[in-house]
C-alpha cells in the first residue's frame, strides 16, 4: 500500500497534463460549436480542397511522409557507421565523441534553428547559392536535429554486443563483410528500430523546421497546418483537433509496425543469424 502512494503524483500529473488534453482533441474534434455531435470537422480535416481543387490536407500528410521517410533514412546511413565506430573505440574515447552528439541538444530546439538559418544564409551571402527556402534545408535541419536519436540506441546495441558472436563467425571463416551482414546487423536490429522510431516520429509531426528553413515556398508539413488552424484568427480548434487526431492514428499505426519488426528480429536469446 505504501508503495502505491507514491504512484499517485504519476498518475494525476498523466491525467492534468496527458489525458485531459486528450479529452479536449477528441471533443472539440468530434463536437461543434453548440455542442453536438458531427463529423464535420473530420470530414473537412480529411476532403478540403484548395483553390486548384486539390485535397490540400492529404497532400500534406503525404508530403510529410515522404519528408519523414527521407530524413530517418538519411539518418540511419549517417549515423549507423558512426555509432559502429563509437562502439569499436576505447570506452573513454567513445565518450569523450558521443558527449559531442549529445551537447547540441542541451540547446534550446529553436534556438539550434535559427543557428542553421544564420548558417545558410551567410553560406548563400558568400557563394550566392540559395540554401534557405528549399525543400534541401527543410531535410538538412532535420537530419542536424534529429541525428543523435538514431546514433544514441544504435551505440547503446552495438556496445552491449558480446564480441564472442563475431568471433566465432571469424573462426567459422567468414570475412568481415560476412561477419558484418551475418552477425553485427541481425543483432543490431532492436537499435535500428528504435532508432527508426525516435526519428520517424518528431519528423513526421514536425512544424517549427519547416516554417523557419522552408518558409512558404515549400509545401506546408501536416504539424504546420494544425499550427495554422490553431493560431488562426478566429481559432479552428475543430479542424485542427481532427488533424491532429488523424496524424495520431498515423503516428502509433507506424510504431506498431516498427514493434512488428523488433519482434521478429534475432536476438541473443534466441533467433538464427545465419
């Protein structure tokens, strides 16, 4: 019983500040303004055409699918050779790197924002490339924040591995190419997907990387529409709670399948790797 007491602030903190919102999403999504049920707001956050006839809101679901897709996948070949090599050095080393990852992110999320935007354009002031208000720095700013999620669990799998897998696969005769194929990426497998999910999910509902680097010359991200209705004047809380619950739905529809992945992964307590 004592135990449980100390469960209590948990569980009111997740009812003020997890649940209640929730509640508020779901009825201002699904209830008009006179407090009725309708399916309005769910049907216009799903069908709303722009001025070329366009379903506009499907449109940025896609696009923000795509920009997700793209910076995980960018994420995953940067940051699977560095969280390798991190595992391969000496222990302080490794650290002493991985801090470097790591301070970034001390730093506030916009503030590091609007650091890339000074960046880009002192780049386009001296080489007279444009870098700022494209779909490129929309991706580069994601892939600069969002990178040390996919280097942090994939260095936390590769570490932990027990080294005697690679060397039975060496004195089996496999090279390192085999030994890396066959037995490191297998067992690797558990880090890549939570890594996948640590970067899939904040790209996918992402806004503030997209206004500041893209600006309007680049297709709006689903996050920058729910921004738009909310902060619109009046505000279209219905509209924007029917997006954001979509967006949900699409969200833990993808951490399922990535769950279906990590089940049937090998792992050291069982599986093949060969």
């Amino acid at each position: 019983m004592k135990r449980r007491l100390f469960s209590y602030p948990y569980i009111v903190w997740m009812a003020i500040f997890i649940l209640a919102p929730m509640l508020f999403i779901v009825y201002y999504a699904f209830w008009g303004g006179d407090g009725s049920f309708s399916l309005s707001y769910l049907r216009d956050a799903l069908f709303a055409r722009d001025i070329e006839g366009n379903l506009a809101n499907l449109r940025s679901f896609g696009h923000s699918g795509i920009v997700a897709i793209e910076t995980t996948g960018i994420c995953l070949l940067l940051g699977y050779p560095i969280a390798y090599l991190l595992s391969r050095m000496k222990r302080s080393m490794a650290a002493f790197v991985s801090t470097l990852f790591v301070v970034p992110m001390w730093m506030n999320f916009l503030l590091r924002t609007y650091a890339l935007r000074s960046i880009f354009l002192s780049l386009e002031s001296a080489t007279g490339i444009q870098i700022l208000d494209t779909q490129a720095a929309v991706l580069i700013g994601m892939v600069y924040d969002f990178l040390p999620f996919m280097i942090l669990p994939l260095y936390t799998i590769l570490q932990k591995m027990d080294k005697s897998y690679m060397e039975a696969a060496q004195d089996l005769g496999a090279n390192p190419a085999q030994t890396f194929t066959k037995v490191v990426l297998p067992l690797s497998v558990p880090g890549i997907v939570s890594g996948i999910t640590m970067v899939f999910v904040p790209s996918v509902t992402a806004f503030a990387v997209s206004q500041l680097l893209g600006g309007r010359k680049t297709p709006p991200l689903i996050g920058d529409l729910i921004h738009r209705r909310f902060m619109s004047d009046p505000p279209m809380y219905g509209v924007g709670s029917a997006l954001s619950l979509i967006l949900m739905v699409f969200v833990l529809a993808s951490m399922v399948l990535m769950r279906v992945f990590d089940k049937d992964s090998p792992n050291e307590k069982g599986g093949k790797l060969w």
